[in-house]
C-alpha cells in the first residue's frame, strides 16, 4: 500500500483519548511528513473533537478505515490485539501504546501478524528516548560499573491519569495494575540496562516479589538477581500508586553510584565514594522536555519506515525488542505474593 500524499504518511488514530491529545497529537502535528486522516473512537464526543478541530474522518471500527499507512493504536490494554492485527492486515504499519497486552502470548501473537503481513510494529515505550536514560545506557555499555552492580528503581505517587476511557474501573484478572502501567516504564528500563550489560532475560532471577492484591495491584515490590561468568547483581524495584517515592534510578558499584529521575530529566549526579559529587546537566543537547522526546520519538519511527535509520543512534521501539520487557514482567507476576500493605513504602525509601 503506498498512501502518500505530498510525501507524507496519511496516520490512522485508533483510541483519540487523552495519552493521544496531549502528547502524540502535538508531535504528529509538528511533524511535515505526517497527515492525520482518520479516527477511530467508540466516544462520540471524542470523535467529534479532535475531527473537528484535526481529522476529516472519523469510524466506529478499524475495518472501515481505507488509505492509510501507519496506525497508532492508544486504546484500553486489553483491546488492542483487536486492533492492531486487523490494522496490520489492512497494510498499515503499527505504532501501539505500552502496554502492548496484559498478556505475553497476545504480543508475541501481534509480533507474528507483523512478520505475516511484513508491516513495522512497535510499542511506544518512550523512556527509551529520555535523555537520561540513554545517558547511563552508555555507561553500561562502556562497561564503566565492573562486573558487581546493584540497580534500585523507586517510583510512586498517588495515581492522577485522566483516562477518557476510565479503563481503571473494570475489573480485569489480567491486569496487573502498577506492575502493567508504572511497571511497564520501569521493567522496560531494566530491560535495556540488561541489554547493555549483555545479560539475558533467562538469566533473570526473581528472588522475591510481594504486591499488595492479585488483581490491579496498586503496590509492588520486587528483588532480582543475576550471576553470569562476566557479571553479578541485584536489581531492586517499588513501585506504587498510593505512596509518593522518590521516582529515581540508583547505579552502585564500589566506587561511585550513578543516580537519576526515573521520570523525564537532562540532569544525572555521581556520588563518589571518596565524597566527590559530579552532576551533568545537559545529557542531551537537542531535546529538552518531553514534548520533544515524543517528536523524537515520531521521527525515529519515520526514520525506520522509510529506510533512513541505519545511521539513526536513536532508541529502538521495534516490537520485538519489547518482548524482553514483557518476560519480566511475567517473572513478577508468577512469583508476586500479595501482603496487607501499610506503611510498607516508607519516606525513607529503604533497600529490602
């Protein structure tokens, strides 16, 4: 299928709601070679919004959609394979949100439909595009931490997300609350950290995971560990809904930890242990906020499509490099215990 208009991919919108008007809408809109032709919405009003003002036209059902080569699919979790797979087939490439699936076996299923229909997936996991994160990935590529490290990753505060779709509500035994929402940020991180340390998912243990419920958990808590014949670790994870933590990314060796937002930042410190601090300011020169980071993010996925990314250092969303993430996140959930949870999240953020 070739739709372009002008040079430009005409972009199909599957769930217009609030992760797509507040973030992806203002990059597609920056962005010359993308033309937003179609929506699809089961809300009426939100249909009637963001055609009015963007789109020309709007649909109930992916099938009708006819002319276009790239679809982004922002829907409930638990929709999506529902979607993307019909959008694949129809000759469009696919851009899912994160995360792709409550289930392992729907995205690996989603990863086959692309290689059937030879159609780009990816899952917009946009941490991978954050200054920051990309700052310490090349301090772990660089081998710079040795061969013993430990990674701790805090992140919570009370859940604020104004989901148009209030998929929150439903009750779902696949979903996994934090662990599928916040987790899925920060188990894709350590995927990366992984990857860079050349350690494989396999070798992952989970030592111990406890949440506060089975079902739609709000808090988790969760220690992992490796040994391989190059290299040792911990890595140690909180993540919350209920309790403000401290949101940041702790890197130790013996000698210095590295430390930073586990959220948006430009800015990472390193604490020496003879008492040094160093702090960087500017990890990235061109991308500033997070507005920019998704435009990045469009860019790379452009870049990718029309072949230009074999010189493009920025981070992959392709989705079968996702599937790691999504196997440790099936670690946590098999191995999770649920405990009453009081004040297991202290202000003090402590190790296990």
């Amino acid at each position: 299928m070739n739709n372009k208009t002008d040079g430009q991919l005409k972009v199909c919108i599957v769930g217009a709601g609030m992760i797509f008007q507040k973030y992806h809408l203002p990059a597609m809109l920056n962005n010359e070679f993308l033309k937003l032709h179609a929506v699809v919405d089961k809300n009426q009003d939100v249909l009637n919004n963001v055609s009015s003002n963007y789109l020309g036209s709007v649909y109930k059902n992916i099938q009708d959609v006819k002319d276009c080569d790239l679809c982004l699919v922002a829907t409930p979790p638990h929709v999506r394979e529902n979607v993307v797979i019909p959008a694949l087939a129809q000759g469009m490439h696919v851009v899912c949100e994160k995360p792709i699936s409550f289930s392992t076996e729907e995205a690996e299923r989603m990863i086959k439909a692309s290689i059937k229909y030879r159609k780009r997936l990816y899952v917009a996991h946009t941490r991978r595009f954050f200054p920051n994160i990309q700052a310490i990935r090349s301090f772990l590529k660089n081998r710079l931490f040795g061969e013993n490290i430990e990674i701790v990753i805090v992140e919570g505060g009370a859940y604020g997300w104004e989901s148009i779709a209030n998929d929150r509500a439903r009750i779902d035994p696949t979903d996994y609350g934090v662990i599928h929402d916040e987790g899925a940020h920060v188990f894709d991180i350590i995927s990366q950290f992984l990857t860079d340390l050349n350690i494989p998912v396999g070798s992952l243990e989970c030592d111990a995971a406890i949440v506060d419920r089975k079902i739609s958990p709000n808090n988790c808590k969760t220690l992992f560990k490796w040994n391989t014949d190059h290299s040792e670790g911990n890595i140690l994870i909180k993540l919350s809904r209920n309790f403000n933590l401290q949101r940041r990314i702790f890197i130790r060796n013996h000698n210095f930890t590295v430390s930073t937002r586990s959220l948006f930042s430009n800015e990472l410190t390193i604490a020496f242990s003879d008492g040094r601090v160093l702090t960087i300011q500017d990890c990235s020169k061109s991308v500033k906020n997070l507005e920019q980071v998704f435009e990045d993010q469009w860019n790379s996925i452009l870049a990718d499509i029309i072949g230009t990314n074999k010189d493009d250092t920025r981070a992959s969303i392709l989705a079968e490099s996702i599937l790691p993430t999504y196997y440790i996140i099936d670690k946590v959930i098999s191995s999770a215990e649920a405990i009453k949870f009081d004040s297991y999240f202290g202000e003090d953020n402590s190790a296990w």
